[in-house]
C-alpha cells in the first residue's frame, strides 16, 4: 500500500476503524487487483474503468462513487442509512449490509459510465 494511502489508514480513529476496515475489506475482496492512489484526499481504489473511494468523516465513513445510479437501490432499499449525492455515509451503529454494498461496489466498477 502506498504510503500517503497507509498513512490515511492508519490515522483513522479507533472508533470508526472496524467499520472503515469492513468497508475496505468488502472492496479489496471484490477487487484484490484494485490499484490504490490518493485522489481528493482519500483512499479510492480504481479497477477497470471505474473506482470507489473510502473517506473517514467526522461523525461517518463514507463509501464514495462517480454517480447517485450506482447507490440508488441501495438508498431505496436501506432508507435508515444517510446518503448524499453519489456516496453512503455510515455511522458505527449503522448495519453494513455486505450483500447490497457488494452490488454497489460491482457497480460502481463495472459500470462508471452506464445509466
């Protein structure tokens, strides 16, 4: 891992750490080629033609895409869990639901340009 990248990690807090490593695990699982860069100041992870990104916030981790039609099924289906624009913000007592992320993920990879 690249050092700005490792640096990123390794200075996300204690209480987030277990759920920034999930939803980096869930990514490195799908895409163990993944190429890993800073981009905007966070961790994005860049396979194929497309790219998610894993951001530690203030109160959340947000799990990033390149468009909102990457997470819309998600935000339909888990409507409890804050979104934004184009991403996922989970708080540590939010469900991280592996399947549909997963979906979200494979998306977000396979399809940056797809409607």
């Amino acid at each position: 891992m690249d050092k700005e990248v490792q640096s990123y990690v390794d200075a996300v807090p204690e209480e987030r750490k277990p759920l920034f490593d999930k939803l980096r695990a869930l990514i490195v699982g799908l895409y163990p080629n993944a190429e890993v860069v800073m981009s905007y100041r966070i961790p994005t992870y860049r396979a194929k033609s497309g790219w998610v990104a894993l951001a530690n916030q203030k109160h959340y981790v947000s799990l990033y895409t390149n468009s909102e039609r990457h997470i819309a099924e998600f935000r339909a289906q888990y409507p409890a869990i804050k979104t934004g624009k184009a991403c996922i913000n989970f708080k540590e007592t939010d469900p991280v639901p592996a399947a549909a992320l997963k979906k979200v993920i494979r998306h977000a990879i396979e399809h940056p340009e797809q409607p």
